[in-house]
C-alpha cells in the first residue's frame, strides 16, 4: 500500500526500490508527498536499493530555497550522495506547487551528487506548477548531479502543468554551483574530472497541455549522453536546445519533433550557450574517426508555431569561436503548416558542423516570416555541404544558400570578424515557392563564405523579385561592408523534375557564373547581368536579357554553352568587354555542344579578344544553329597573336546560320601568323550534310581581315572555307556591303570551294569594299572544289557594285569558279572584274560590266542581256555564246581601235554602241564635239559618238548604227534645257538635241548626262518632252548611274533630263525601283 505524506517534517525523504515500466509493482513502496509546506530536499531513497525508487509529489508547496547558505535542496526520484541504485528511477510530479524562492533549485529523475542507478531515470509531470529562479539556477533533469552514472536510459516527460524560470534537460547535471564574495553571488563551473553520465539515450517529452520555458535534449556541463537524444514537443516553450548545455555531450543522435500544437517563442536554439558536442562515436573519444555522412541532428516540425528564430544547432551566446560542435550532419524539416515569425538557418551561433546541414521548408501553408540560411550564424563553420530545400512555401525575407556572416566593431572601434564559413558546397532548391525577398546563392555580409560551389535550383513556379549568384551586402552604419562570398562556381539550374519550369523570369538576375536549364525546360524572359566568364548548359530552352560591360578574362573560356542548350539573347548588350589567352580561344560565347543559339535585338560592341589562334570573336558555334536577328556588332577586335583569325564576329561550323536584319561594323580581325586570316563572318561545314548560312536585309561596313607581316587575309565581310564532307551554301539577301577590306583577297566577300546566292529584291549598291584582289568578291577553290556565286536580282530591283573610276570592288575568281545572273533585275558592275577568269553565266535579266571582264567563258541565256563597257584587252580571252543580247559599248576604246573575242557563237543578237560589230570583233567608231551638221551613221565620214561640254554641262551619245544601213542622222544642234516646266524634283542636267532623220529609220542610242557624284541611282528620274511641247514626261526606263554619269537608251530626239526626286514621294512610288544599264530597251516614239 503506497504511503501519503501529509505535513512531513523538514527532513529528507526518501523510499525504497521500484520498477521504472508504467503500471507494474515496485519492490519496495515509492515516496507519495500529498498537501503540505515543504521546504528540504526530498529523495526517494537514502541508502543503496535493489529494486530501483520512486518519488510521487500529488500536492504540496515547496519553498526549498528561501537563503543562498543551503543550496542543495532539491527533489529527486533517486537516491541522496554516494547512493547506488540496482534497478530504475522515477519522479513523477502531479500535483502541488514549486516557488521559486530567492536562490535556485532543481528537480532530478535521477539522484544526487556521486550516485549510480543501473537502470534508467525518468521525471514526468503531470500537473501542478514548478516555479524557479531563473533559467541558469534552476532545472530539471531526466537523470542525476555531477559524478553520477545512468546506467539505462533518461527521460523527462511533461505532459501538462506550468513550469516557469526553470531549464528542462532531457540528460544529466554535469554543472556544479558555486558561490563567490560576500553576497553569495552564484556561478556554475565545471569539473571536467567529474563527469555526469547516461550511457543509454534521452528524452524530452512536452505534451499538448504543457507550458514550459526552456528545453535541453541533453544535459549540463561536463555531462555525457552515450545514446541518443530525442524532442517530441507538442506544447508551449520558450526556448529549444537540441544539444547539451555548458559542453554537455551527445555521443548519438540527437532528434526533435515538434507537433501541430506545438507553438515556440523567442529562439529555438538546437545547440549550447557556452559549447555542446553531438558526435556518433564508438568509445565517446574527440579522436575518434568522424563519420561526417551520418546525420546525428534531426529536427521535424509538424504544422508549428515558432515566434522567434529557428535553428539546426547552435547557441545565441559567444561567437568569436566556434564552441558548439556537431560530429556529423544535422538534417532539419519543417512541413506543412508551421509558422515561423523569424528568421530559419541550418546552424547557429558559435557551431562547429563536422559534416553536413540539411533543411527543408515544404507545404503550402507553411510560412517563414524573415529569412532563411542553408548556412549558419555567426561564428560558425560547416565542414560540408549546406542543401536548403524550399518547396511550395512562403518566405517574408530573403533565402541564402550561404550563412550571416560580418564585419562589427569591438570596443576599442576596430573592425572584428563574425564569419559564417561553409567549406563544401551549398545548393539552394526552390519549388512552386514564393519568396517575397531575393534567392541569394551566397550568404549575407562579407564574413559569410562558402568555400566550394553554390547553386540555385528553380521548379516549377516561383516568385521572387531577385535572383542572386552573389550574397547580400552588410551594412554598417552607413557603410557597405560587402556581400557574402562563394569560392566556387555559383550555378542557377532550372531542373527537370516532375514539375519542371516554364515560363518567365520576373527577377532580376545578376552574379551567377553557371546557368543551367534541364531537358524538357523552359525558361523565358530572364533578365541577367553578367560580370564574369559565364558557362551556360542543359539541354533545354533560355531566353534572357543580359548584360555585360567591361568584363576581363584570361586564359579561360568567356561564355561556354554545353550540352544541347538552347539559348536566346534577346535586347541584351554586351560592351567593352575583353578576353585574353595564350592558346586557342573562340570568343564571348562558345558553342561546344549547344543547340540552337539565338542573338536577337542585342548589341555587341567594343569587344576586344586576343589569342594565338581565335575563332569567332562574338559566337563560335560548332554544334547547334545559329539565328541572328536585328543585332548589332560594332567595333569588334579579333588579334590572332602567333596564328589565324576566323571569323570576328560569328564562327559557323558544321552547323546552319541564319543572319538577318543586323549591323556588322568596324570589326577587325588581325592575324600575325602564317594560316589564313578571315573576316567577321566565317562558316566552314565537314559534316556529311549540307549546311546554310543564310544573311539577309542586313549591313556590312568597315570590317576588315588584316594579315600582318606579310601573311593572308581573306572576306573582310564574310568568308566561306570548304574543307571537306558535304560543305556549305551562302545565301545573302537585301544586303549591303559598304567599305569593307580584306588584306589579300574578298575585301567583302571570300568564298572557297562552297555556293554563294546573292539576291536582291530591292535597289542597291555594294561600294568601298578593298582587297588586293576581289576588292568585292574573290571566288576561289580549296580541297578540290572550285567556288561559285549566283546574283538573282528580282524585277525592277538593280544591284549596283562599285563606283566607277574608285578602284574598289572589284570582282575575281579562278578560272574554274562560276558566276551566274539570274531575275528580271539588272546587275551592274562598276568594279574591275579583269581579274576574274571563270564562267560567267547570264541566265535572265540584265547584267553591265563596265571596268574590264577577265572571264573565260560567257554565256548569253535566251531573253537575257549582257552590257559590257569595252577596254583594251577585254574580252580576248573569253568564248562567248550568246543566245540573248549582248550589248557592247566602246567605253575607253580610241577611235578605232578594236577587241577581239576568243570566240563567238550562238543566236543571239550584238547591239554595238559607239562602234561596229563583226565576227566576234568590236571597232570603236569615229566621235566628234557635237556640230550643226554632224552626219551619224556607218560611213568612213560619218561617227558614231557625239559630245558635248558647255559652261560645266557634259553629254555623251553613243549610237548604234548596225540597223542604218546607208541612212544618216544629222545633228542640228546640242544646247542645255533651260526651261525645268513640270519636272517633279531637282534638275541635275538636261539637253536639247535637235537632228534631221527618217522617222522610219531603226537606230538607238545611248543618252549619258553628267549628274553630280555620289547620288542614289533609286533616286534619279528621267524626262522626255517632244519637240514643241511644253510638257515633260516621265519616262519609265531603266537608268544606268556610273562615274558621275547618267545613262537612258532612246531611240529618238527632243528633250532629255535628269532630276532627283528623294524617298518618299509619290513619284518614286510611281516609279517603283529603277534600273541601271545602257542595255537597248526601247520607248515607244
């Protein structure tokens, strides 16, 4: 029968042995205080016992600490000093209440000072209040006082009542008390010789019903947990401490869970104030190996409530060194539901982590309300890796994948360090989230370092204002004191999970060096700046703004694209930036192995890049396609140092490329080695399947391929190299190509062994373009293919190449090159092209060379019309067949002086125009200042050219005469148009000429007025007004613009003139796109 003790003196009590299993019998009777005044310490037994003890406090009030001189008065449900117990204790705490007295107090499931049970201890409270001191005098302990042994387990279970002031240690009392100066002013120290000891595993148990300040899953001061610790907490607490207390020691695991009822305020501090270690170790030894794998800190939470800060691990004391250890890893989850007012980390305060740190943050209704840390607190260190997971919850603040780390001022005002130290790496996981700060790959302040990489990982839908590779700056007072800092690479990865990402980037972007997008994935509308060379993978889709301006690398890649990326830049300007290496080095962005590359309404300018062998000075792309469109590339310097450039700005191989609507200029590619040198778009295709580049509505100008010391240079513009496999074709159109160079051969173009198809559907002019040879095109052959290009130039369209007299763009080829005309368009060639020695193939159209043809063969396609303006020498090494019309004009030939074709043949018709024409022979006619009475016509005594010069007003007419016969034209007069009449415009030059001749006669004649230099052919109109009329019409024909010089063929007499009519109006509407040529076309009389 159990004893009540009502009233009991002031003496210790104390009972026999007991057995610890809820509901069994106990050996001897347990100690039952009921309703009293109690005010000395209490045991369950004084002497050794077999059978184990019990203490059952059903009522009562305790005022056991009334003066500082009789410290030792506490309750305990084992023995008193020095007393063995064989079997368990337990103290169990009904009803009744603790006061808390001036001084301190504890309550003990185990026993005194110095006592061995070699069973477990346990305390339970199940109602009744326990008032102490304050939270470092007063306790409860699941086990025993300094130099005591529980040989079993320790256990504190709390299931309701109140406890205020005290401390609850799930472990044993390792701290004694100590009291100094004449006030008694109290203290702990430490005996580390005496050492309090649990060699099974401890427990803290806080029910639902419970209110309680501070929890400790071990134990205080030099005290030992050999097992495991566990926390299953589903009340009220102030405090948490998942480890020991004062270097309390865990030699197991340490565990907590807190329930949906469990509400937490201030801190939840899973660590020590003066330094606690968690280890799994065999023997307990600190030299023991340490498994850094193991997880040994494990904290759950179910749906809580935290008003204040959460932690792993750690304290919220001392920070300049790390006192708390962890001999493992430390894993916290916090699920669905749970509140958190504060800030969340892994670690705290003064921590050493030995492994790694694990936190998770899941569910939609969880919510953190500051900010959370992969990493840990100040004066911490992680030797591994730090993973934060957040998945559909809600953070207030901001989310680091590094640790609070700073800078502070001590007392004397000096700067001091408070790092956060990560020495693996920290990866950041964010799914269907919200985080209404930023995503920080770093930590924050300067002191916050992660040694190894950091990553972000993005799922599904995630929303936040930015997206940082950096950490986040500490202030202090007014100043900056820096952002957190990564050693490593700092990677944002869009994954492929079961949710992937799709859709837009609403956060700003800025210091990752890594971003990676995952198969299946879709990222778009990511705006990233970029200060570093940048390595961009994966196999899915990206599309970003970026920007990178004054950014330095050396003797590394700038930006990498791997893996199947596909990748679009889009408004995105990149700018003074330069790239420097000592071996072979593309450019700013490098295709290895990438999908399809994007450049779309981005800028590229005052680029530098130097290497002893360079390839694409903007993109080098050897994998995916590659589209350019609407971009601009301006200013690019591309420095071969020992050995080639190819390509300044773009570098295609074995790949398409499609190029529109964009701006190359003043890109320079500067070669100093004996390989070939190319210019600022180079493509070259080995591979078995036949590639195109393809340009179009886009601008060339002042690019340059520079071969210094002598060595080669080729397509200052663009140069296609065949090499091998099924090559490439090179379709440009709509496209200008305006003073670029080329120190050897292709100022603008160079093409080699591969296709070339320029079209033009509208009016233009390729000018300025240099080289020693081809200063426009040089058509060449490599690895035994020979080069050809093919000029379609729609109707009504006129591509006009080179100014006449300026030495440039002109056009060569090898003899076994081909080019081709085609479309109802005209061609015409201002530039040299003697030094092109290949097949020209006119197949529709028409097409005028005017400074020299050097081709081997020419051939006149049924329909089509070939204009040449003759020379000494040209055409004598050319077989002709024409079955069209060529028209052959003398150009510089003296009077009479004759060229001979190599051969002549076909159906086709010879228009001979200030000459005669026979048997594949041109003779220059007879010219003559224009007179009254100047006979024109085939006879010796007649001419065939007729000029005129008068106050600045040139004229030249060039007859053909072949279908006259006998007939002649007598020129009456020659006078300038002084009368503009209707003429829409500005008058550039017109003329009166007045002849006598038979209206049946068939003749024609080419009409040339000097008009200005430097006008826009697309922009001159041509006139006509009968004799005796007042009226001017406009004639629809085709003008030929060449050396200052004007050109209509007519086929009659009366006025003539030119005037310049500007874009828009709506007589160039009317007119549509204007031709060049002296070709014979005919106007109706």
């Amino acid at each position: 029968m159990k004893r009540n003790l009502i009233n009991t003196p002031l003496f210790a009590l104390f009972a026999g042995a007991f057995l610890f299993e809820s509901g069994t019998a106990f050996a001897s009777s347990p100690v039952i205080i009921g309703e009293g005044t109690y005010d000395s310490a209490i045991y369950a037994t004084e002497e050794d016992t077999t059978g184990g003890s019990s203490l059952y406090i059903n009522g009562g009030t305790f005022n056991l600490y009334s003066s500082v001189s009789n410290p030792d008065l506490y309750l305990y449900g084992g023995g008193s000093e020095g007393v063995s117990i064989t079997g368990n204790t337990y103290f169990q705490f009904n009803a009744g209440e603790v006061l808390p007295g001036d001084w301190s107090h504890s309550l003990y499931g185990g026993g005194s000072l110095n006592t061995t049970i070699t069973g477990s201890s346990k305390f339970e409270m199940n109602g009744g209040s326990i008032y102490g001191a304050d939270l470092n005098r007063s306790a409860i302990f699941g086990a025993s006082r300094p130099g005591s042994v529980v040989k079993g387990n320790s256990q504190v279970v709390i299931n309701a009542g109140t406890i205020k002031g005290l401390t609850i240690y799930g472990g044993a009392d390792g701290a004694n008390t100590r009291f100094d100066g004449q006030m008694g002013t109290y203290s702990h120290y430490i005996d580390l010789a005496e050492t309090s000891t649990v060699e099974g595993n401890a427990s803290v148990t806080i029910g639902e019903n419970a209110t309680v300040y501070t929890v400790v899953a071990g134990g205080r001061g030099n005290s030992v947990i050999k097992g495991n610790v566990s926390l299953n907490i589903n009340g009220k607490t102030s405090n948490v401490n998942q480890g020991g207390d004062q270097y309390g020691k865990i030699y197991g695991i340490t565990s907590a869970t807190f329930g949906s009822k469990a509400v937490t305020g201030s801190i939840i501090s899973a660590g020590d104030i003066y330094g606690s270690n968690v280890s799994f170790k065999d023997d307990g030894s600190v030299d023991s190996v340490v498994d850094a794998n193991k997880i040994v800190v494990y904290s759950t939470y179910n749906g809580s409530t935290v008003n204040g800060v959460l932690q792993g691990f750690g304290t919220f004391g001392s920070y300049d060194d790390p006192v708390n250890t962890v001999y493992g890893s430390i894993n916290v989850k916090i699920n669905d539901g749970t509140k958190v007012t504060s800030n969340v980390r892994s670690a705290g305060l003064a921590t050493h982590v030995l492994g790694n740190t694990s936190l998770t943050i899941s569910g939609e209704n969880t919510n953190i309300g500051g900010n959370v840390y992969a990493g840990s607190e100040r004066g911490s260190q992680i030797d591994g890796n730090a993973t934060l997971i957040i998945d559909s919850a809600t953070v207030k603040g901001d989310v680091y994948g590094g640790g609070y780390g700073i800078y502070y001022k001590d007392n004397s005002g000096e700067y001091a360090n408070q790092d956060a130290v990560i020495k693996g790496n920290s990866n950041v996981i964010v799914r269907n989230a919200t985080v209404e700060g930023g995503i920080y790959a770093g930590g924050k302040g300067q002191r916050a370092i992660t040694e190894g990489d950091a990553t972000v990982t993005l799922t599904g839908t995630v929303n936040t204002p930015i997206l940082s590779g950096y950490g986040k700056s500490q202030t202090l007072g007014e100043e900056d004191m820096g952002k957190g800092v990564t050693l490593g690479n700092r990677t944002l990865n869009f994954s492929n999970t079961s949710d992937p990402w799709s859709g837009a980037i609403t956060a700003a972007v800025d210091g990752f060096n890594r971003i990676i997008v995952d198969k299946n994935t879709t990222v778009e509308a990511m705006n990233v700046k970029m200060e570093e060379a940048m390595y961009l993978g994966g196999s899915g889709s990206l599309t970003m703004t970026a920007s990178m301006e004054g950014v330095s690398v050396e003797n590394k890649l700038f930006m990498e694209l791997e893996n199947e990326l596909n990748l679009t830049f889009t408004g995105s300007s990149f700018k003074n930036n330069t790239v420097a290496n000592t071996t072979q080095l593309p450019g700013l962005i490098t295709g290895w192995n990438s999908g399809v590359v994007v450049l779309k309404d981005s800028v590229f300018e005052n680029n530098s890049l130097t290497a002893n062998y360079l390839q694409g000075g903007v993109l080098y792309n050897i994998a995916g396609n590659s589209v350019i469109e609407n971009s601009k590339f301006v200013g690019t310097v591309a420095n071969g140092t020992s050995d080639r450039v190819r390509g300044s700005v773009l570098y295609f191989n074995n790949h398409s490329a499609d190029v529109s609507g964009s701006v190359f200029e003043g890109n320079t590619a500067n070669g100093y080695g004996d390989n070939l040198t190319a210019g600022a778009v180079y493509i070259e295709n080995q591979s078995d399947q036949k590639q195109t580049l393809t340009i179009e509505n886009s601008y060339f100008e002042n690019n340059a391929a520079v071969g210094h010391n002598g060595y080669t240079a080729m397509g200052g513009a663009v140069h296609a190299l065949y090499r091998s496999g099924a090559g490439a074709d090179v379709v440009i159109s709509d496209t200008v190509f305006t003073n670029n160079s080329a120190t050897t051969k292709g100022g603008a173009i160079y093409v080699a062994g591969e296709s070339l198809a320029l079209n033009a559907t509208k009016s233009m002019a390729y000018m300025g373009n240099t080289s020693a040879e081809g200063g426009f095109l040089y058509l060449d052959e490599n690895a035994g293919k020979s080069a050809s290009a093919s000029f379609n130039i729609s109707d009504g369209a006129i591509l006009t190449i080179g100014a006449a007299g300026s030495g440039a763009d002109s056009i060569a080829g090898v003899s076994s090159a081909s080019f081709s005309k085609s479309g109802a368009g005209i061609l015409t060639v201002n530039g040299d092209m003697s030094g092109y020695l290949g097949t020209l193939n006119v197949n529709a159209g028409t097409m005028n060379v005017n400074n020299g043809l050097g081709a081997g063969s020419i051939n006149i396609a049924a329909g089509a019309n070939l204009g040449v303006a003759l020379s000494s020498g040209a055409l004598s090494s050319s077989a002709v067949v024409n079955d069209g019309v060529l028209s052959l004009k003398r150009g510089t030939l003296s009077d009479r002086e004759t060229v001979s074709m190599a051969s002549y043949n076909g159906s086709g018709s010879v228009a001979a125009f200030g000459g005669f024409y026979e048997n594949g022979v041109f003779t220059a006619g007879a010219s003559a200042e224009a007179s009254n009475g100047l006979t024109v016509g085939s006879a010796d005594t007649d001419v065939q050219t007729v000029k005129y010069s008068s106050d600045g007003e040139n004229l030249v007419m060039d007859f053909d005469v072949s279908k006259m016969g006998d007939a002649k034209i007598t020129l009456e007069s020659v006078s300038a148009v002084s009368d503009k009449g209707n003429i829409q415009g500005t008058l550039l030059s017109g003329f009166d000429v007045v002849a006598s001749y038979d209206a049946a006669l068939d003749f024609s004649v080419v009409f040339s007025a000097y008009v200005g230099e430097g006008l826009d052919v697309s922009q001159i109109s041509a006139w006509h007004k009968e004799s005796g009329s007042d009226v001017w019409t406009l004639l629809e024909t085709d003008i030929s613009y060449d050396g200052g010089m004007a050109s209509i063929v007519v086929d009659g007499f009366g006025s003539y003139a030119f005037s310049s009519i500007p874009e828009p109006s709506e007589i160039a509407a009317a007119l549509g796109m204007l031709a060049l040529g002296f070709a014979a076309f005919r106007r109706r009389r």
